[in-house]
C-alpha cells in the first residue's frame, strides 16, 4: 500500500494518526510501503469565527500534534501556551470568555484570517500553515486536507425553559466547552453542509487510495459531518480501496467527548456495534467493508458480521504509539484477511 487516507476529527483522529504514522515510520503495518503517502481529511465544520478570528480546532489539533507543536496534557492547542491576550478580554468584558485563545495559538488565527481576508480558500490557506507544521517533519508523505472549503457550521440544539419554543440552538463549541456537554442534546444540525463541495483534493484522495481509515473519532460531529459533505459518502461507496473504522465506544461507553449524548441526540444505539451498523455496510449502501471493535465488545462481532461489516476485537485504546499501531495494523489485517 502506497496511499492511504484518514477521515480525521480532532484529538482522536490526530492520536490515531501519529500511531499510524509510527507504524509506517517502524514498518509495523503489513503491506504498507515505507514511504507510503497519508492524506489526512479533517472535519471542519466545528469551526467557527471568534473576536474576528477564523479558528479551525480540528484542522490545528491535527496540525500541531503531528507537527509536535500541541500541547500533550490538553490534547489541544499550542505546547508552552501563555494566556494573556485571554485574560486582557475579559477584562475589557469582551465575550465569549468561556472559550481560551492563547497567545501562541492567537499567531496561527491571525494568519488564516488574513489569507482567508486576501481571497484565499481554507485549503490553499491550510497548505500554507502546514509548510510549517508538517513540511519539516514529514515532507510531501503527510497531506492535510479540509473537508471542505465552504463555510459550514455544527450546531446543537438543546432544551431551554426560558425560550417560547421551549429550546435553543448554541454553536457546537459552545455546546462541548461552555456547556461541557452536560446538557442533553436534542437533535444536531449542521448548518451549510447540503450546500457545500468536497475542498480540491479531497475526492481524489478517496478515489485513490489503497485504504481507507476512519479513526475513534465522533461518529456524529467529526467523521459524520466528513461524510455529510455532498459527493463524499459516493465516493467511499464506490472507491476500490477497502474502507476501515475503529470503534470509538469502549465497554458501551465513549473513551472521552460527548459520542454518548450526540449518538443519543439522533437515535444510534451507544455500543461499538451501533456506531458500526450506523456507518453500515458498504455491500447494502453503507461506507464500511471493516469495523474494530474493542475485546470487550467482543459479543458484537457477530452481529456485525451478519450486518455485512467483516469485523474482529483487539485492544482499542490509544495508550502509546506502539499501542495505536497495532491497530492501524490491525485494521489493515482485517481487509487484508
């Protein structure tokens, strides 16, 4: 194997690929080549605009963690972030204070927001950050790629008293920071997502791929609103290249986020085997030919497979890189099976 894609969310996605790029690096994946090239389509539709400020989490998770720039506790953000610009905000009473900027992160939004300003699409503008980021690293094998160059936005509604529709509807980073997802969600929508186009390069690395990886991202806001863009879930129907995820629910329960509420907010069963019959089974109209499930969701396995997904349990937690790799390589194995 010589190309390989990954619809990507934030934290999970970008843990997943440095596994998966260590397994390249260390020649743990079988059949994959050591110069095998990885392009990486990364959900955008949490972005949103801020103190005039076009931020990007998903796109600059994965920039920065692949980069080694992210800051390893958070799992977000710059490494040795400092918080200044934050604090003089607030005391200004400039809202939202609820969402942090640092002064070091505060750099790369300034810079996509003037190319955005000159004319120039997310991508265009992505490709010039990651000369950057991920250049120095990884050269030309390690491609970042937006969903999408469009404006498209998650948002969540949720209940509220006070309203005389008795909900409201808060922009997901609201939802997931603000409110910490402590709120039950009633239903997702995505604004601008019909309306878009796949970002120059995206299909083609669908198309052209000799596999497909979907990580333990969230099913619903991350790898969900990759496949909500018109064209891409064609395309992962009809690519030749087979097509894996990674369960992203463990023990019935998400690993970290708010999987639960947002599965829950649109009628998916909580468990490994519904998130996988959610993606279904590319042979009856779905994007799947494989799912990992962790060995503790073992008794799902054959319930998948009855589903059409060919499907195994291994270990599924992102401990260290040489863990992630064993399930990169996993995964290889069970379409290679």
């Amino acid at each position: 194997m010589k190309k390989l894609t990954v619809l990507s969310g934030g934290m999970g996605g970008a843990r997943f690929l440095q596994g998966l790029l260590h397994g390249i690096t260390t020649g743990a994946l079988p059949g994959v080549d050591a110069d095998a090239e990885v392009t990486v389509v990364a959900n955008t539709a949490d972005d949103w605009w801020i103190h005039g400020l076009k931020v990007c989490p998903d796109l600059d998770t994965v920039m920065y963690t692949l980069g080694d720039g992210i800051d390893p506790e958070r799992g977000w953000g710059r490494r040795d972030e400092t918080w200044s610009a934050k604090e003089e905000l607030a005391a200004y009473g400039v809202e939202p204070t609820w969402f942090g900027l640092g002064d070091r992160d505060i750099a790369t939004h300034l810079v996509r927001t003037q190319l955005i300003d000159a004319g120039y699409p997310l991508s265009k503008v992505t490709q010039a950050l990651c000369k950057r980021w991920l250049t120095p690293a990884w050269g030309d094998r390690v491609r970042l790629l937006p969903m999408t160059d469009d404006r498209v936005e998650t948002h969540v509604a949720i209940a509220d008293p006070e309203s005389p529709s008795g909900r409201r509807v808060v922009h997901f980073q609201e939802y997931w920071v603000r409110l910490r997802a402590e709120v039950a969600a009633e239903t997702v929508v995505v604004v601008g997502i019909d309306d878009s186009s796949p970002a120059p390069g995206v299909l083609d690395a669908l198309t052209d791929a000799d596999l497909v990886l979907l990580p333990p991202s969230n099913p619903v806001v991350s790898v969900g609103t990759i496949l909500g863009v018109p064209g891409l879930r064609d395309a992962l129907r009809t690519t030749a290249a087979p097509v894996v995820g990674l369960s992203p629910i463990v023990g019935g329960s998400h690993v970290r986020g708010m999987a639960e509420q947002l599965l829950a907010s649109i009628g998916v069963e909580v468990s490994a085997g519904g998130v996988g019959r959610h993606y279904g089974a590319r042979s009856a109209g779905g994007v799947l030919d494989g799912w990992l499930v962790d060995e503790r969701d073992a008794d799902q396995v054959a319930d998948l497979e009855q589903s059409g997904i060919r499907s195994a349990a291994v270990p599924l937690m992102m401990t260290d890189h040489d863990a992630t790799a064993a399930m990169a390589a996993a995964a290889i194995g069970l379409v290679g099976r």
